[in-house]
C-alpha cells in the first residue's frame, strides 16, 4: 500500500536542507537529460533546473557570469504565487538584483523537502529554510570577495547584485564571483546574518508573478500542452461505478477510426484505490479528435465484484440519511471537557440543529493531462502535477520500478484546487507508454473530470447548544459523519481522522465549561480526494450557523455574541483542554498557538470596515463568519439580496491574518479567489450519487460562478507583526457558505442548513 501523501513529508534538519542544498547539480540531476518540453511553439519551452549553469551555489541558486540569477522555484505553480513568493524570499536575504533573477521550475527531487503543493504550505512550510538559502548563497558570494581582495569578511558586504570593498569602496558584480564562490564552503546555519525586517526590499511587496508575460501572450505551457516527438494522444472510458472492471469492448470498431493506432485495456481498479488508475480502456491515436472518436465506438460492457455491486446501491440522500442516523445510534468520542449533560440542565434556552453539505468537484479550468515517455526503463513525465515526489513514488509502485527511473517535471497548472496532488491520470499515461514505448498524452475531458474525480466528502453534523439568558454558552455537543480521506489509501476506513477532525470540528475558539465532540461512521461509493480547504468546508459552516442561530436565540448580532464567546485572549492548547490530539496543519503550537485574541481582532477589524449597522431594506441582510484553518485567521461578511426566490449576492469584506505577508498581491488575489470558489460551493456545487455513479458531468449541471453572478469583493490584509507566515491559498473558502447562510437569514428570517443554495432559490 501507498503511504497517504503526510508520510511523503521530507523532515529535514536546518544543516541537511543546507548540506543537500550544497551537492553537485551534476550529483543531482543525473537523471535530467532532456531540458525543455516542446509545446505547441518553439517558445512554449518548459524552463526547470536542468538548465542551471555550473557556478550552483546551492541546488535553489545559480549565478551566471553574466550576472543573471537562477532561482529554482521546488513547488508547483497554479495561480497561487507560490512561485514568485519564493523567489522573493531567496533574492532578498541573497541581496540579489531582481531585475537579473530568472524562476526555474524545480522538478521531482527529494534535496529539496517537500514538494507537495497542497495545504497552503509553500511559504509558511518553507519561510525560514528559503531564507537560509539566500543568506547562505549571499555569505559564500562574500567569502569569495574576502578571498579576491584578501580581506576579512568583516570587510565586505553584498547589496543589489554586487560585494562591496569597505577598506577601498571597490565593488564586484556577482557573476564576477559565481566561479569563485561556488568553490566556498555551506556556512553552518547557525553562523548565517539574516535582514532585519526593515530593511527587507522585495519581501512585503507586490511583486508581479513571475509568469505574467508568458501567461498573458498565450507562451505558457501547462500540461495540456505538452508535445514530444512521435507523441500519442490517449482518450480513456473508464466505469462509470468504482469497483467495476472491464467485461468486453469493441476494438475493431475503434481501430477502424483514422488515426487510432492502439486499443488497450486499463488494468482492473485495485481494491485500495489510492492514485491507480482506473478500470477501462484507453484509444490511442495520433490526435485528440480520433482517439475521443473511437472511444465513442468501444461499447464497453462492465461487470462488478461484490463491492462494485455495493457501491451500485447506493444513492446520494439515503446514504446521508444513514450518516445521520449513525450519529445517533453509534458515535465515537473525540474530545471534550466537564458535563455536558449537566450543562444542558443549568442552559436557559438549548438550541438543537442539523447541518448538510453535499459532495463536490474540483473542476479546475485545466483538466488533468500527463505525458509520459518510456525509453530503456527509465520514464520522462511532463504533467500538471500537485507533487512531482509522490507522483514518482505512485509511479514506482504502479510499474514496479525503482523511484529513481522516473524524472517528474511539472508544468504550470492551469487551476488544480487539491485535484492534482493526486497523481492517477499520470499512472496512466506511465501504463500506457511502458505498454508501447512511445510518449503518450492522456487528455481528460471536462465529463471525465466531473465523473471520475476524487471528491471532496459529502457530510452531515449535529449541534446541540446551551446557553444562560444573556447569551453565555454553558454547553457545545458536537457530532459529525463524513466519509474518510483515509478510505483512499485504506478501504477498511470508514470515520474521520483526527488530522480531519483538527480542521475546524474539535479545535474549538469559545470559551466554555462543558463541551462533547463525537463522529460516526460513514461509507462512499466514489474516491475521496483533498480539496481546497478540505473539511473545514463543513465544519466552517455548521459551526458558524450555529453560533448565528444562538445569537439570535438572545436578539445578539453574531459578531456581539462571538466577542461575548471568545476564550479570554490565550493560545488554547486542545489537548490539554478538551483532550483531544490537535494535528495544527502539521505546525508546533510554540510556532503557531491557536490564538484566540488574533481570532478577535479579525472580527473587530472586519466590523470597522464592512458596513454591517447600515439600514437595509427588506430582502437585504449581511452575514458574518470567521474560522481559523491552515494557521491564518480569516472573517468574512457578506450583503445578499432576495427577491421573488432569486438570490444576489451583492458585496463581501474578507480580513485576513496570516501572519507575514511575502506578496500582498498574491494574498489579495488568494482571498478574491477564495470568495468567488466558496460561493461556487455554496450556492450551487453538489455531486450527486445515482447507483455509485456520479450524475453531474459538465458545467451545465455542475456550474461555477459566472462574471455576472460576482459581487464587490474588499480584501483586508493585516500587519502580520512578528508572527511567521500562515496559509493563503485555502484560509479564505470556509467562512463564505455560512456568511451567506447568516446574511439570508438576515434578510428574510429563512435558515438554510444544507448546501447548496440553488435548492432553494435561483442564483
């Protein structure tokens, strides 16, 4: 069995990342014998480390003599940033020009950590490792200056491309130096001088992405558009049920299709999915149209084993309908403090509520597309990959081959949203070049995108909540049932784990004596996958409804009743106060404490400056939620207008504390993006279940938010202080579902606890 993705996580100490940092690129990159990817013009070119000149100063730092600066960018780029945020980091602590930086995509390389691009993790993971790599490379670029001058390296200093002389104020540019430089020995981390943060000159702006111009002038290369020499296209029907395997199919009638050149039977679903490819069968030809032509033809018949027959039973309302009733006839203590009975018995008024949200989709604008390449046992894979490590590793464990025959380049990712960490359409493309020795594209469509993903769970959570006349909680009982993320990668798993649970269930802001946290059982006929924000997508929402619903049980605003609640300003240790192993999204508490006074303030920066007290007329209300994921803070407020059933969604405020901002334009856009995704969930994402097979498959039934259907949307972007870099790119999705939930209450007194909206009004 494949290890889940956490246990892929590199630990590696300061001085190794630095000592790994330092090999060879020869040493590194013996494997890289192809350095750009052709796409559709000679200027689509797929730039990676390969090209790194020979003066490397570390694996992420290269400097040409000509004073240009390759800086190697180890995560994988989807619009996020991450990319440019990098660069950032390493160029100002190695007090680089930008103006000479060149961003080289890292591929698939275990010396740089971890290059798993999910879970917000490619600043606040690596803040601190970036910044020894630039201060090392700097110090070595100084040495070599001491070295040349015969100086003492008190005796000079870099700045802005160059090490300056003290002694006769004469200066060398750092492609003067490179040769010599790469020659001097890794600082010892704890010997590096790092900036003070005023004097920081990239770190904190708004650089522009590193992409931009390519991007914008069609030259990008993502993995759709990926062409190798006698390159074959692969279009793959695939059973519409998990489980069932491939009775008989049609291969004259597809041969016979121009332009098909191979038919080929998939291997069968394994019985722990993992990221295997799915059962089906593959049409290979030389370009898109015949291969999707004479899929059409295959008249694949399915059979099913004993669990594919399982999962053809099952139906999406009955299957929530089970979950709930397991809540309440087998649940599973998680955590918890004092009585909760007892404190139900002193509450004045008890709040009871039931909460839903479906099944969804990633659908990313890009598709998933691997090509893969088998020559002499030894595999070149071009994809638009979350995780060129893993990706090798579920290639190694596809074919049977050692991890080192693989070489992962990952191209830019045209919208990935978790769907692309993991790696199944890229196992089969290796399955299929390694069957006929040729380079091989799979190109998925949109309808096999929506029907054959890794879902995100569908779940449902009762509250119970008691509370004194003045609002005072005096007792929280929380249950949930969802489908585990684990049930990918062990199929007898069947509750949420304590990793899941620590998004947003039982890692509880409020301050109160006596408190239940329980989860039950639940089962899924389809994969189960990570998704932008994962579960704090349903534990975001019941829990700020709830505490919408129990404000109004007292006639408090939210926001007075969340302030009313809050713990006094701590950081709250879970397993000490309710027992319950808090995971932190993989952080220590002494680096990122569970702050209640930084939850404060993004409620008390959020009511100065959205317009929440404005007099409105009916049909008109605003909503508010706030949730701490991914160690940021993030509040939202949200205005709505209901009219004859048709529901507007008319502006939103979105602050945000995360902590050290390395590109506030990043950030701004990460939040933008963030409102406009968690509104798609919420006001019409659902992934329907009809006899195990998925019913949704294109945007018609599975729509995203429309350029007309997109409010004003206002950022607030706070001082992050001392405190180390949070996440960005998932922090902002959690709190909008319920914020318009609340903001319709507000405006008409209707509660809407299940997702999404569209099942009650037109949007």
């Amino acid at each position: 069995m494949i290890a889940p993705p956490t246990a892929f996580l590199a630990k590696l100490s300061r001085r190794e990342f630095l000592r790994l940092s330092g090999v060879a690129g020869s040493g590194l990159l013996l494997a890289c014998n192809t350095t750009y990817a052709l796409g559709a013009s000679d200027s689509s070119r797929i730039k990676f480390d390969a090209i790194a000149p020979h003066h490397r100063l570390n694996i992420f730092v290269s400097i040409h003599t000509d004073g240009t600066i390759d800086i190697v960018s180890h995560r994988s780029e989807m619009g996020q940033g991450s990319k440019t945020g990098i660069a950032q980091i390493i160029a100002d602590e190695l007090e680089a020009d930008w103006e000479m930086v060149r961003v080289i995509q890292g591929r698939g390389n275990k010396a740089y950590g971890n290059q798993n691009t999910d879970g917000s993790t490619s600043i606040r993971l690596f803040w601190d490792k970036l910044r020894e790599v630039g201060a090392s490379a700097r110090t070595m670029l100084e040495s070599a200056g001491a070295e040349y001058w015969q100086v003492s390296l008190q005796d000079v200093f870099a700045k802005n491309g160059r090490v300056f002389n003290k002694k006769n104020d004469k200066t060398l540019a750092y492609g003067d130096l490179a040769e010599l430089a790469s020659k001097q020995s890794i600082p010892e981390p704890n010997t590096l001088k790092f900036k003070p943060f005023s004097n920081y000159q990239y770190i904190g702006k708004g650089i522009t992405i590193v992409d931009i111009d390519d991007i914008t002038s069609g030259k990008a290369c993502f993995g759709i558009d990926v062409t190798l020499p006698g390159m074959l296209i692969a279009s793959i029907e695939r059973c519409p049920v998990l489980h069932g395997q491939v009775e008989s199919f049609d291969r004259a009638a597809a041969l016979a299709v121009p332009g098909v050149q191979e038919v080929i039977q998939m291997p069968a679903t394994k019985e722990t999915v993992v990221y295997f490819p799915l059962a089906g069968v593959a049409v290979i030809a030389t370009n898109t149209w015949a291969a999707m032509q004479g899929r059409k033809l295959l008249n694949v018949k399915w059979t099913y084993n004993e669990e594919g027959e399982a999962n053809r039973e099952v139906n999406s309302e009955p299957s929530f309908d089970m979950w709930r009733k397991s809540l309440s006839d087998l649940p599973e203590k998680v955590g918890g403090k004092g009585d909760v009975t007892k404190g139900f018995e002193q509450s004045d008024l008890i709040l009871e509520a039931s909460y839903q949200t479906p099944y969804l989709a990633h659908a990313p604008m890009e598709t998933p597309a691997a090509t893969a390449w088998f020559k002499d046992n030894k595999c070149e894979i071009y994809a638009s990959v979350q995780d060129p490590q893993s990706t090798m590793q579920n290639a190694a464990a596809l074919t049977g081959l050692p991890e080192s025959s693989f070489i992962v380049t990952p191209t830019l990712l045209g919208g990935a949203f978790g769907r692309k960490s993991k790696s199944d359409f890229v196992n089969e493309a290796v399955f299929l070049s390694q069957r006929i020795s040729k380079p091989i594209k799979v190109v998925w469509t949109r309808e096999d995108d929506i029907k054959h993903g890794y879902y995100h769970a569908g779940a449902v959570e009762k509250i119970k909540v008691g509370i004194d006349k003045k609002g005072k909680l005096l007792a929280w009982h929380r249950l949930t049932a969802y489908p585990t993320i684990l049930s990918t990668f062990d199929h007898k798993a069947n509750t949420p784990q304590d990793f899941e649970l620590s998004l947003g269930f039982a890692d509880f802001p409020y301050d109160v004596d006596n408190a239940l946290f329980e989860k039950a059982m639940a089962d899924s006929p389809v994969r189960i996958g990570w998704m932008r924000s994962v579960c704090n997508i349903q534990h975001a929402f019941a829990l700020n409804c709830a505490v919408d619903e129990a404000a109004h049980k007292v006639d408090l605003s939210m926001s007075d009743f969340i302030l009313a609640n809050l713990a006094k300003d701590k950081d709250i240790d879970h397993k000490e106060e309710y027992n319950f192993e808090f995971t932190n999204y993989s952080e220590t508490l002494t680096r990122h404490p569970y702050s209640t006074r930084r939850y404060r303030k993004v409620v008390e920066t959020l009511l100065s400056n959205a317009p929440l007290n404005e007099a409105l007329p009916n049909g008109q209300g605003w909503g508010l939620a706030v949730h701490r994921s991914f160690v940021s803070y993030v509040a939202v407020a949200t205005k709505v207008k209901v009219v004859e059933k048709k529901l507007a969604v008319e502006e939103m405020h979105c602050v945000i504390d995360c902590g050290t901002v390395v590109n506030p334009d990043r950030v701004r856009a990460q939040m933008e993006g963030a409102m406009i995704f968690g509104l798609s969930l919420s006001l019409m994402g659902t992934i329907d279940i009809d006899n195990g097979a998925v019913r949704q498959s294109n945007f018609h039934d599975y729509p995203v938010l429309r350029m007309s259907q997109c409010p004003a949307i206002h950022v607030h972007i706070m001082d992050g202080g001392s405190n180390a870099p949070g996440g960005v790119g998932e922090p902002g999705v959690p709190p909008v579902a319920p914020s318009v939930a609340n903001a319709i209450f507000s405006a008409t007194g209707n509660r809407h606890r299940t997702l999404p909206l569209n099942k009650f009004y037109s949007v």
